[in-house]
C-alpha cells in the first residue's frame, strides 16, 4: 500500500509562492530596521554552543533571551555564555514548550538530537516564530513534507543548519560550475575516508541516567528505552554518539553525508533523484552503535549519477582529500571542502586550472578545520537579514528537507536490502519493503501535525 501523500511539492509551491513571502503576511513582531531580534536556544550541546556562539556574536543584531536544555550542566553551560556576553541572565528552561509559548521571542535555534527537529520546527511555526534547525531536518520521510508546509502554511523563516552553503569555497564552487567551465555533468562523487579505533565506543550497560538529565524528555517521540551511555553520548565524544543510532538519526550518512550531497544540490539548481540503491553495514566497528561504518550508494538523477562512499576503516584519500564533495563534466571537475575549491581540467581540455582556498591552507593536503570565526557566520546573518526581509534564506527548509531526503533514503535502501524509487513531487516510494522504514509513530503524547 503507497503511504498518504503528505502534499503534492508542485501544488504546494504553487500555492505558497501565491502566498509569497512578504512582510505584509508576516505574524510576527513588527520592528524597525534597528531593532533586535529576540532569540530563544533549543539544545545547548556541541553544535548548540556553536550556534549560540555565532548569535552572541551578532548583538547588533540579535539578543538571546533564553536557552533551554534536558540536560543541568549544558543548561548551565548556555546561561554562563549569555552572561559572558551580555553581563545577564537569560531566561533557562528544560521544557522548549516554554520558549514557543513565549510572544517576546521572535525566533529560536533548534540544536537538539536529530528525532526532535522536526516536531520542535512544526511547532515554533505554528506559535509564529521563525527557525534556525540544524541537520538533517529529520530521521523519517514523512517528516520533511511538514516541515516544508508548516513553514509555508505560517509564513515563517526556516533556515537549515547546512551553513556549508555560505562559505566562500562553496559559493566558489557554485560560481564555477554556473560558468560552464566543467562542460557537460554526467556524474559527481562524494566520500568520506577515516580509520576509527576497533574497539569504537565500547558496549557499555544499560544504566540510570546522569543527575540532571531528562532522559525520558530527551527520549521525546522517540520510543521508549533505557537510558545507555551510548545512546545519549553526550560524555563520550565531541558530537554525541546519539547519531549512530536508528532511533534518533542516520550516522554518517545523514551527519556528514549531507555535508557532501548537499553543495551538489546547491550547485546543479536543487535536483531530486529517481532511484537509489545503497549497500553496507558494520563491517569494522565493534561497539553497540547500530549505522553504518561502511558503506556506498548510488543515486539516479535526471541529468547525472551521484555516488557517496563511506569508509571508516581505510583513511586513503580520494583526490587528495579524506572527504569532498566532486563535480565531473567532460572539460573538468571541481573538488570543494571547507578549506578549499579546485578546478582540474581533464586532460586535453582547454581549461586553466583554479585553486581557491581559505582558513590558512596550503594546498590539497591543507586542514579542512578552518579557525573558528571572530564574528557570527555568515550563515547565521543571513538567517538574520531574513528574518527582518521575509526573504527565503540561503539553506531555506525546502532545499534542507531535499538533501535530507537523498541521505535518509540511502539509509532506507540499505536497512530495507531494496532498490528506491522516489516520486520526489509526492515524496512517495514504490517499493513495499520499504515503508516500515519511511515514517514512525511518535509516542504519546507527541503528535506532528500543522
């Protein structure tokens, strides 16, 4: 049986550009060209202390009124940075319910595990708030639809944390391919390369949770388990190890793997794929993380193949590089990471070479870790311009649901063992073995609905 289609992309354009986005709709605080936007933070852990970083540091912009976390010590963390800054308190709360309830806020940052973004995202919409989500939008199919049309249907700013799209080797990259310069794009590649410990995180027991944490809050619509050290991994790694688990996101597949699809997207005017066939496991990781740590997929365009490849036990480089995003055409190929945008002719081909880099490197074999800015981003500032325009921003949650999607289907073809044939107007897919993997039911009380 074909799933309900959640809306039809085509018509649900139509009627939203018919709405348009325009200050003349907007629900929101009316506020002067000098006024600064109120900002609630959702999630203050590794990549929401990033977030809230770059916040603060736009002040002639922005206030950060409040911060809210599951968790004591991250929402003590979040408290402690706002105070830094502004010399006071802002306002803390462990239950978001809090801030979307909250009229002086005009806007909040959704940080939190994958599983929550996007009911948090559907509900800012509807309390009239505008939206800064990371990615991925969403662990299951039939989410991103909503998220598309809640921000739609209430006329609200979404911008996606795929903030990639905002840095200058990227724009690079887009500026090159739309020259013409490559030729004719057939097919592009992506990979990630890296050789992880054996051993990984370890297998760890099932435990009480740790003072201060939330965990069935943290839980959220996600089923219910016992709290594992793992499956929270806040205290483990760098990013928390949540990501490795079906329940709350997609691994390296949609973490990373969305960084790399995504410029594609950006680069080649925002195409959806017909098919993808995706084949891997956990072939050297020997931990009780679930996704996988090896891994290749195959996606079918209209114009061109795409490939990504996953490799966690083999560091080799590809193109001089461990992970990057490539774009083949029949006179040349660009190869963009963080640090750096190249330009390689194929041979024969009349074509000069480009080399763009930034953050310090040096060549190919540069760090792909640029310093962490002075400033906010320039992702994050044009959120904010956004949301004093009523423009669409630069990763609009239309574009973060579509690279979302690719990556959560490489998934679902890989668990499901099938071939996928996406209607990307409907956001439909063919195969039956495939729907046990495509939507979930939330548990109660949660509820998505716009």
């Amino acid at each position: 049986m074909e799933p309900k289609t959640p809306y039809d992309r085509r018509d649900f354009l139509k009627a939203a550009g018919a709405a348009g986005l325009t200050t003349n709709l907007f629900t929101g605080r009316l506020r002067g060209a000098n006024d600064r936007i109120t900002l609630g933070f959702i999630g203050i852990g590794a990549q929401g202390t990033g977030n809230l970083r770059n916040a603060l540091n736009a002040r002639d912009q922005a206030q950060v009124v409040a911060v809210c976390d599951v968790y004591q010590p991250a929402l003590e963390r979040g408290t402690a940075a706002v105070r830094t800054k502004y010399g006071s308190d802002p306002r803390a709360v462990k239950d978001f319910r809090e801030i979307l309830a909250d009229k002086s806020i005009d806007a909040v940052c959704v940080s939190t595990p994958d599983h929550w973004h996007a009911y948090m995202t559907v509900e800012a919409c509807k309390a009239g708030k505008d939206v800064y989500v990371e990615k991925p939008a969403f662990v299951h199919l039939d989410e991103g639809p909503k998220m598309v049309q809640a921000a739609r249907k209430y006329n609200r700013v979404v911008q996606g944390g795929t903030m990639q799209r905002s840095m200058p080797t990227f724009v690079k990259a887009k500026e090159l391919v739309a020259s013409g310069v490559l030729g004719e794009i057939t097919f592009c590649k992506t990979w990630s390369a890296n050789l992880a410990k054996k051993e990984g995180f370890g297998n760890p027991p099932d435990s009480p949770p740790p003072t201060g944490l939330d965990w069935d809050m943290w839980l959220g619509p996600a089923p219910k388990v016992p709290f594992n050290e793992n499956r929270w991994g806040v205290k483990k790694a760098t990013f928390p190890t949540f990501r490795y688990f079906w329940d709350y996101a997609g691994g390296e597949m949609t973490d990373w793997g969305i960084h790399y699809i995504d410029p594609i997207h950006q680069c080649l005017g925002e195409p959806m794929p017909s098919a993808i066939t995706a084949l891997g496991g956990r072939s050297w990781i020997a931990d009780n993380l679930e996704t996988a740590d090896t891994m290749t997929a195959v996606f079918q365009y209209p114009r061109f193949m795409m490939n990504y490849e996953l490799r966690r036990s083999s560091p080799f480089p590809m193109f001089g590089q461990s992970g990057a995003t490539g774009i083949m055409g029949t006179e040349a190929m660009v190869t963009v990471t963080r640090s750096g945008c190249w330009l390689t002719p194929n041979k024969g081909a009349k074509v000069e070479p480009v080399e763009f880099l930034v953050g310090g490197g040096a060549g190919r074999g540069a760090p792909q870790t640029p310093a962490p800015p002075p400033e906010a981003s320039d992702h994050w500032k044009n959120f904010l311009e956004c949301i004093k325009t009523r423009q669409k921003p630069t990763s609009d949650i239309e574009n973060l649901v579509g690279s979302t999607a690719v990556c959560v289907l490489a998934n679902v073809s890989l668990r499901a063992k099938t071939r996928i044939d996406l209607d990307a107007k409907t956001y439909t897919v063919r195969q039956r073995e495939a729907q046990p993997f495509l939507r979930i039911d939330y548990r109660s009380p949660w509820k998505l609905e716009v």
